[in-house]
C-alpha cells in the first residue's frame, strides 16, 4: 500500500476488528464464558489474575477507541494522541503480563493499589526551597513500613520492578507471537512519546518535522503529521494483537488465535507494505 489514505483505512479495519474481539475476551474476564464457533471460550485465569488483567485491558481498550475517533485528525491535535497510545501500549502490556504470569504478579498489583492510594495523600513533594508535605503523618515512610511491609524498602515501593522491555521478554517466553507485537508497538512510539510527554525540545521538533523532508510549509506539516498518525495507529494497533494473542495462546482457543493472526497480517502489510512471511501458528499453545 503506497497510498497514505489507503493504509490508514486499512488500520481503522483491523482496529475495528480488533476491538470485537477486545469486547469478548472483557466479557469472558467478567461475565462469563461464551459460545463462539461452536466452542465454548472461558476465562482459565485465576480470579486475581482477571482481575488485574481485566482493569488494565479494559482501560487500554477504551484508549484504542479515543485514538480511533481521532484518526482522522491533522496538524497540531495529533500530538496530543501520543500520550494516550502510549497509554495504550502500556496498558496491553501489562493486561498481557498479567495473563501470562504466576498469580502472584497479580496479588502484588491489586495489593499495590492500597499502598498507592494512601501514598497519594502522604508524601513530600518537591525539594529544596521548593518543597511540601501531603498529609499529616509526621513520619510517613514508617508508617509505610508498617502498614505496607511488602512494599517498603528500597526498590519495592512498585507493583513490578521490570521495565516495559523486560515485561515484553517475559511475556515472549511463554507466547512468542505477543511478544513480537508488542516489540513493534513499544519501537513504534515508546521512545517518541516520552519525548512528547515531557515536553522536551526534541519532541516538539519531531513533531513538527517528521515526514515533512526539507519542506517547512503549512502543506507539509499536514501531510507530515498524516504519517505520524499512520505510526500511531500501527503502534496501538500491534499492542492489541499483543494482548489478543497472549490471552488466546494462554486459553489455547483456537480459532481466536487463527482469527488474531489474520489481523496481525492485514496489520503487518498495512504497516510496512510487505507481505507476512513468518508463517501461521501452528496450534494454539503456549511456550511454558
């Protein structure tokens, strides 16, 4: 696909897709199981681990569609949607490390939102001259220490100590497919969007010159901005099948996984005008 409307048309099709299927896995995480293809699909996971899968997928599906109703836009709102795909990519990896993982990745992360809540109300912030306490406990990392054992210390004030990249391999160690989606997704705009978020001098350049070559013209701003949308879409795009192949691998659903990975193709030559060539899955089962 050559045409730049072509590809992103192409997108919004496998997103779109995409998001039938996000639909009935959340129903399968919290309603219960569903007749489809004359098979029953049900959620295996343990009830921490749908949880925590739940929430977090629940929030990057909904994100997909903001960025989706968005697609058609040009020019400066486009660099707004950068920080809500990367939320997105965030937030299918970590439903899929939960899916993936021993339950007791979950545990921590359910347990964690206690001691993030009170945290949130008992913290100094700032520093030097320019610094504040939120809340009344004069000491507030012993009271952390003793209300939130598992989180106190140094390096354990988090729900997991990985990084993106870490959660990525791990995940790609028990369904290998996942984890290449969500490489393309986090190389895509994982680096760019931070920039972007942080407002930093590079990330407004980027912005502002990507695809647009040696033209500094209002036309080529827009046309510069099309492209950066096509990486979006892409990006958030393969987060999704990331998240689908990891939760139809683990179920060892057949048919879902088949269906994910004809999307993952559709997306892949959107993505980079090449046909797939890595083949097709040869069953639904997870690398253990």
């Amino acid at each position: 696909m050559s045409d730049r409307n072509e590809v992103l048309e192409e997108l919004r099709g496998v997103i779109g897709e995409q998001s039938k299927l996000l639909s009935l896995i959340l129903f399968t995480l919290s309603e219960g199981p569903v007749l489809r293809e004359g098979q029953w699909l049900s959620c295996r996971l343990e009830p921490d681990q749908a949880r925590a899968t739940a929430a977090v997928a629940m929030g990057a599906g909904q994100s997909l569609g903001t960025v989706l109703t968005n697609s058609a836009e040009r020019g400066l709102p486009v660099r707004d949607l950068y920080p809500i795909a990367r939320s997105v990519v965030e937030g299918f990896i970590n439903a899929a490390f939960f899916a993936t993982q021993p339950v007791e990745v979950s545990v921590r992360a359910l347990a964690h939102i206690r001691y993030a809540e009170w945290k949130h109300s008992n913290r100094v912030i700032g520093t030097g001259d320019f610094m504040m306490t939120l809340g009344d406990d004069p000491a507030p990392k012993a009271t952390a220490a003793r209300l939130f054992p598992e989180f106190s210390g140094r390096g354990q004030d988090s729900w997991c100590s990985l990084d993106a990249p870490s959660r990525i391999n791990r995940i790609g160690q028990v369904v290998q497919a996942s984890g290449g989606a969500f490489l393309g997704a986090y190389g895509g705009i994982y680096s760019v969007s931070s920039e972007i978020i942080h407002g930093s001098v590079y990330g407004m350049s980027y912005f502002m010159s990507a695809y647009t070559g040696q033209a500094r013209t209002t036309k080529a701003f827009q046309s510069g901005t099309e492209g950066q949308m096509i990486d979006i879409l892409s990006a958030v795009a393969h987060a999704a099948s990331g998240f689908i192949s990891a939760y139809a691998n683990v179920h060892r659903y057949g048919p879902l996984v088949l269906e994910e990975h004809e999307l993952f193709k559709r997306l892949f030559k959107a993505a980079t005008g090449d046909t797939w060539v890595g083949g097709d899955p040869p069953a639904a089962k997870p690398k253990r």
